[in-house]
C-alpha cells in the first residue's frame, strides 16, 4: 500500500487582497476533494507567503488561518520579490511537507492540473511541471515577447522547460538537494532543471486574472529575462569576444587599406568614414562594457552573500505552539 503523502501548496502574494478569498474558497474545495479521495494526507496545507504588501493581504491570510487550519502563512520582513518569496515557502514548506506544489495567487494556473501533477509523482516522478497548452488567450504582443523569451533563452544555452513558469510539483527530495543553491539571483524555472532527478510535464488551460493587476509588466518581464540568461550562460560575453575579435582584423584591414591609399597618393578627405568609424567602434565598446559590467555586478552581488529573505512570521509555527498548549 502506498504511503498517502502531505501535500503543501506554496502561494506567493504581493498586494493580493482583491483575489485571496476567491482563491481560498477553490483551493479548500480542491485540497478537500483530494483529502477526501485519498491521494493526499489530512496534514496537508496551503501556505501563502506575504511578500511585504502594502495593502491588507497578511491580515487577510491571518484572518483565513484563524478560521480554517487548512491554511497557514509565512510573511516576509519586506517585499523581496516574486522568485525570493516563491523561495521562501517552498524551503520553509518542506519541513512539514513530502510534496510542495506552488502556484500564483490569481488564479490564472488550473488547480485541476494538481489531480494530474500528484498521480505523476507516485508513478516516480520527483518533478513535474505545469505547462501551458497553448497561449491563444494571450495578445499578440504578449504571445510574441514569451515565445521569443523561450527561444531566446534556449539560444543562450539555458535549459527551461517550454511555456513553464512556476507552476509545479517538487518532492521533498529535490528541495533538501535544491536548498543547496546559494546563488542571490534567483531564475528558479532554469535552476529546477539543474538539480536532476526523474521529471515529467502536466499541460493545462491557462485561465485569465480573476482579479486585480499582473504583477509582472513588460519591464519587470524584461529585467526578469535579463536575470536568467547571465545567470545561467555566459555566452553573451563570448559575443562580446567574437565581436572584438571582428572588429580587430576589420581595423587591420582598414589600417592597410589607409596606407595603401596613403602611398599612392589618392588620400581624400575621409571625414564621415572617420565619424562612422568612431560611433561604430565606441557604441560597440559601451555595449560590451555594460555586458561585462552586468556579471560583474552579480559576482558583486553573489560574494556578499547576504540572505536572499527574512521571515518575520510563521503561522505554522504558531499553530504548532497551539497544539502543544
């Protein structure tokens, strides 16, 4: 007989208090359902994980924890950001779970892919990743910038699963072996495939907003982009040298087409070929610095090794002083 596992749900949310109770009302329906039907224990849980809002979102999680124990929550000392928080409650849901699931708070992932995500981790696998079926909800803009952020980053040698986000199942196994990553800046969809282990993918509908704004616009997305390719490749430097490396026989050909032309006596005025030359070859060596200077800044950052969060409150810890009592 197999052993009937606990299950935690990690839910990161930043200024959620339009969504919360919507969202706590599907997921008590799903958790009882899975409860009930044995595939998951009666320990299991949903933690939220407050990441400094500014609106009433802890008060709201602390009121839902009160009420039903089918909730708890973690609240972080200061907003720290999506894949920080995210971070956050899957290291700490790992003590009391065997299984960790997150998910973002609005409701855009299908809660129904769990029944699917579950029944791949006890037919072995340790990691299985929800992936959107098809993006036909999406603008054009928005399916254009994601389906090229993908390839882009395919192209730059990060392994990410396609048209995955955050959306998984991880064991307890690979989150004792992932809590050995140190790094500060965090690109948790390519850093998952990195810890190895049996994996399989769940495809899904993804719904629209129930409620509330996207916490990620289009230059959070783009920084968020730039994080995980020179987390993860250093292949933009190479260009940088395969660029240097064109531009040096260029300028020797140019050096012995100059004294060519000098020798023969055919000089002219070479004013705008000059001026081009100058903006071509500064341009190129401001892009490449900054390039440069981007890794630099995170080995900066990566040797202060400063802790990536703080949690100033645990309602788990709470309950559990309760019970003892």
């Amino acid at each position: 007989m197999k052993k009937i596992c606990t299950l935690y749900v990690v839910v990161p949310c930043f200024n959620e208090e339009e969504v919360l109770h919507e969202t706590t009302k599907r997921l008590k329906e799903k958790m009882e359902k899975l409860i009930k039907e044995k595939k998951i224990s009666k320990l299991s849980k949903v933690m939220y994980v407050n990441d400094g809002s500014k609106d009433n979102t802890w008060n709201i999680i602390q009121e839902i924890h009160n009420k039903d124990n089918l909730f708890t929550g973690i609240s972080l000392s200061r907003n720290k950001g999506h894949q920080n928080a995210l971070l956050a409650g899957l290291l700490t849901a790992k003590e009391y779970a065997d299984i960790v699931i997150s998910m973002d708070a609005d409701l855009q992932d299908d809660i129904n892919a769990m029944d699917e995500m579950i029944d791949k981790y006890y037919e072995g696998s340790e990691i299985v990743y929800g992936v959107r079926s098809s993006r036909k909800k999406d603008s054009f803009f928005k399916k254009f910038t994601a389906q090229g952020f993908y390839k882009f980053m395919k192209m730059m040698g990060v392994d990410v699963v396609y048209n995955h986000a955050d959306y998984r199942l991880t064991s307890k196994k690979v989150l004792d072996n992932f809590s050995e990553f140190t790094e500060v800046n965090l690109f948790l969809r390519g850093m998952f495939p990195l810890v190895g282990y049996k994996s399989d993918i769940v495809y899904y509908e993804r719904n629209e907003r129930f409620a509330g704004k996207s916490k990620y616009p289009l230059k959070k997305m783009l920084n968020f982009a730039w994080d995980g390719i020179t987390s993860f490749s250093v292949k933009p430097i190479r260009m940088v040298l395969s660029f240097g490396i064109i531009i040096f026989f260029v300028s020797i050909i140019m050096l012995i087409y100059s004294i060519v032309v000098k020798l023969l006596g055919q000089t002219v005025d070479g004013w705008t070929f000059i001026v081009c030359s100058i903006w071509l070859i500064s341009g190129i060596q401001m892009l490449s610095i900054g390039i440069i200077g981007e890794y630099v800044g995170k080995i900066y950052s990566e040797t202060k090794k400063r802790p990536r969060y703080f949690i100033s409150e645990n309602l788990e810890e709470t309950s559990d002083e309760k019970d003892i009592k």
